[in-house]
C-alpha cells in the first residue's frame, strides 16, 4: 500500500458531478462539485467537470496542482456503461497517478452495498438498474433518454411538454402544472417545439422539479406523471428481483419522490443504503491501492 497516494472519488451524473478526495487511510481531504459529468453527451466537458471539482477538493485540503500525480482517481460516470464510451474515458489523457473508470450505477450499487451483493436503481436525470452478484455485474435499463431511461428525470419533463401540447391541442385538460409549463415558452407550441428539438436529458430534467411540486398539490398530470415513473421504476425493480437480487436500494435525485409511489411488493424489498456512488468509487480505489480485498 501507498501511503502517500490520495485517492479520489467522483460520481458524474447528467446535471453535476461530485468529487471526494481522501487520504489512504480513508479520512476526508476535500468535497468539490462540478458540472455535468455524462460522457455520452462530451468526454472533454465531462472531464473539464471532474477537473474542475478535483480543484476544490484539493484548494480545501490545502494541496497543490502538483500533487495530483499521487492521486488513484476512480472515475463513476454516466454513460460509462457503454463499451465505446468507457473506451474513450479510459484512454482519456489525465492529470492522476491512476485512473479506474467505471459507471455511475455499479458505483451506487458497490457504495449502497458497502462491497456486497445486491442491486440498485438510479432515478436521477436518467434511470437505470444494476446488480452485483456474485461477482456478475448485471445491468435493466439505461440506454439513453432517446430510447430507454423511462420513469427518470428527463423522461417526466418529456412526458410533461408532450402532455402540455396534448392540453393546447384541446385532447386533454389544462391544469396548473401543464398552463405553467406552456407559460415559459409564452403560451407557444412551436416555440417550444423548437426548444424540445434542441433540449438535453438535462435541459428535459430541469423541468422535474416543477413536476414534483405540482404533484404535492395534487395536480392531475403531475400526479399522472409520477403514477406512471414509478410504474417503470417498479418493472426495473422487478426484474432485478428476478434476476437475484433481493436487497434494492433507490438512488437519485427523484428516488425520495419516486419510491412512495412504488407498489408493496417492490418496496420490501427496498433498504436504506450504507453509502452513495462516492462511497463504492471511494472504495474501489481503496481495492487499487490495496487497502481493501476486491
């Protein structure tokens, strides 16, 4: 084991990344935050982020640029679950002494588990489920807001202007949620056409929130919208039970909205997870240097 070797963890989700740096012996230096961090959608943005919030990590541990070179980075990105992706990321020129790339989701997973087997389902900007069992890594879901990543933060902004020009076509009833959305592109379906032809799984996730608070007001669409989400949420737990994995953990942005809408039979099997992605990259990097067993 390097005793000298800082290790970094960073969980890059679609909206933002966060980066812990810590000491071998596994005490905190420094937290920092950058943009987003989904190398589907900019490998060079995605690291300008990591760089940008391993900056404050280091300014708050009182440490240089240049010590960098000591650092055993574990890198749990968004978009690595994909083979060319995670390629690229790995063959990324970087500043550290070693570089483990892995995805958002196996790292939710390792941290919601502390190292053991079960399964975790990631509702943030975009959704996905994932399982380590006995030593398989098994993957429901999340293949990209255009096709896949149903019941996620992007998938309810989608859903929400598609129901907004249902309204405006006279299909279905305004409520407050669908007149409030039509109001930020003044009252104007081409106009927000021509937004949503140019929108990001972040741009559609921004809209989220708005979804949620319209829900506690028990607005018909919003509720309508968070019904269905859970409904895809609950078919990922599913078939992750299926597959073995009897222990979930929900994590996410919108997991806490999510999971009081998920059916009896899916939230037994639910537990209060023992860390979050920082914690399984954290851990990971600690396995790199040999502080932890694999």
């Amino acid at each position: 084991m390097d005793r000298n070797a800082l290790l970094l963890g960073v969980d890059g989700g679609g909206t933002q990344c966060r980066a812990r740096l810590a000491a071998a012996s596994g005490t905190k230096l420094g937290e920092g935050t950058g943009g987003p961090a989904n190398i589907r959608f900019g490998l060079e943005q995605s690291f300008s982020a990591v760089l940008d919030a391993t900056s404050q990590c280091l300014q708050q541990a009182g440490l240089a640029q240049r010590d960098l070179s000591r650092v055993v980075a574990c890198l749990a990105m968004a978009g690595a679950s994909e083979p060319a992706e995670l390629a690229a990321a790995q063959s990324h020129s970087h500043p550290f002494a070693r570089l483990l790339v892995i995805s958002d989701a196996q790292a939710a997973c390792i941290g919601a588990h502390g190292g053991g087997d079960g399964g975790v389902i990631i509702v943030g900007t975009g959704s996905i489920g994932w399982a380590e069992l006995n030593g398989r890594q098994l993957r429901v879901g999340g293949w990209g807001s255009v096709v896949s990543d149903e019941g996620s933060g992007a998938w309810l902004g989608r859903e929400a202007l598609r129901l907004t020009l249902w309204a405006n076509d006279g299909r279905i009833p305004w409520t407050d949620l669908l007149t409030s959305l039509f109001a930020q592109f003044q009252s104007d379906p081409h106009r927000l056409v021509r937004w949503a032809a140019q929108a990001t799984p972040r741009d559609f996730g921004s809209l989220a929130p708005h979804i949620v608070e319209h829900a506690a007001r028990d607005d018909a669409a919003a509720i309508e919208l968070i019904r269905l989400a859970a409904i895809h949420i609950d078919a990922l737990a599913a078939r992750l039970v299926a597959l073995g994995a009897d222990r979930l953990a929900l994590a996410g942005g919108l997991a806490p909205y999510i999971e009081p809408w998920l059916r009896d039979e899916m939230r037994q099997h639910l537990i209060t997870p023992a860390g979050d992605a920082l914690d399984g990259a954290l851990r990971l990097a600690r396995v790199a240097i040999g502080v932890l067993a694999a």
